[in-house]
C-alpha cells in the first residue's frame, strides 16, 4: 500500500544543479522521519539528508553540507532534496526512505547506518556529473 516515488535524476555538469522529488502514495510524510541515501558502484549506501517532518528539524552528511538542502510540501506529501555545486564524487543512485508513521528521526543515527531502520524504500533515481 505505501510507495515512495523518486524523481528528478539525470546527468549534468560538475557546479550545476539537480533537484529530485520524493511522492509518497497510501502514506503521509507529516510526523514521520524521511531520508535521501545515494549508492554508487561498488561501495556502501550512505545517508544524504534527513528531515523531521513534523518539526522540520534536518540533518546532512558533512559532505553535502551547504550544497544539498533537503525540504517538504505537506499539501503535495512530498519531500525534496536541492543539490547545488554537484561534483563528480556525488554521482550515485539516490533512493528516497522513510519510516513508519510515529517513528522519530531521534539521534539519526539511520544516516550513520546507510538507511537502516528505515521502513519504506523507493526504487532510486540516477544521478551523473560529469567533470
């Protein structure tokens, strides 16, 4: 019943900008935790972003810190991710997550972990920047 749709993927420039979008369908993103994580070939998933919807509250990997921006459209059940200043290193399969309604993003320790915990998972969209 739940799904998470991700979109917004492509390939671009190294210092261009991308923005993907995370649809939810039978699930409401308010007072829930939501997560971007990227995968590239051959290493681990690791976490993005991460958002407390029902405060807002975020966190992001030191790596995206101030080029990546992560938000949400309560009316639209969507959560977004802004990426600016893309460098070749943030090519990678993006997939959206989120956990059960009632779950906290407490400690965020799921971004340390690549994900785990999470309960609901999208199918991922490219993303290629190339130098």
């Amino acid at each position: 019943q739940v799904q998470l749709v991700e979109s917004g993927g492509g390939s671009v420039q190294a210092g261009g900008s991308l923005s993907l979008s995370c649809a939810a369908s039978g699930y409401t993103f308010s007072y829930n935790c939501v997560g971007w994580f990227r995968q590239a070939p051959g290493k681990e998933r690791e976490g993005v972003a991460a958002i407390s919807t029902g405060s807002g509250t975020t966190d992001y990997a030191d790596s995206v810190k101030g080029r990546f921006t992560i938000s949400q459209d309560n009316d639209k059940n969507t959560v977004y991710l802004q990426m600016n200043s893309l460098k070749p290193e943030d090519t990678a399969m993006y997939y959206c997550a989120a956990r059960e309604r009632g779950r906290r993003c407490g400690g965020w320790s799921f971004m340390a972990q690549g994900g785990g915990g999470m309960d609901y998972w999208g199918k991922g969209t490219l993303v290629t920047i190339s130098s």
